[in-house]
C-alpha cells in the first residue's frame, strides 16, 4: 500500500489537528515539532502510536529519534511505508 508524500503529509496533519489540537496553519513541512509545534517527547510518542496504523509493521521509536521536522516524520513514514510495499511485492 504505497502513499505518497503528499497523502502521508496529509496523514499527519490530520493527526496532529485532531490529536493536539494544532492549527493547520501551522503545520508545515519545515515546521519543527518541538519549537514550532510544542510537541513534547510525550507528545511525540503518541504521535507515533496514532501514526502506527500506517503500517503494517510494528514501529520502532529509535527509527523516529532524529525527526525534527514535519518532512523528517513523512519522510521517516515514507521509508518504512515503501519498504513494507517492498517486503509484500
């Protein structure tokens, strides 16, 4: 099930405005979760678990431990994304 960057982009604002009840306005590729976004190390795990159903494998907090950015966790999503698509191909 491969999705685009823009369809994981969109993936996570919608968890992110849900979620943390941050406006959409602020969320932006470069837009930095902890200065920009007040997302906390907390915070930052349940995002991840809101962000699981994604997969189809389980997630490993260290393969997010050098996010920084919105891009960082869409492109971090994406790797893991496109190499579940890879291992069912």
């Amino acid at each position: 099930m491969a999705m685009t960057h823009d369809e994981i982009f969109a993936r996570v604002s919608a968890v992110l405005q849900d979620s943390f009840e941050i406006e959409a306005q602020r969320i932006r590729p470069e837009a930095r979760l902890y200065e920009d976004l007040d997302i906390d190390s907390i915070d930052a795990v349940d995002l991840l678990v809101k962000l699981k159903p994604m997969l189809d494998k389980p997630l490993k907090p260290e393969q997010f431990k050098s996010v920084r950015t919105i891009q960082d966790v869409v492109q971090a999503l994406a790797l893991l994304i496109d190499s579940d698509s890879a291992a069912t191909a």
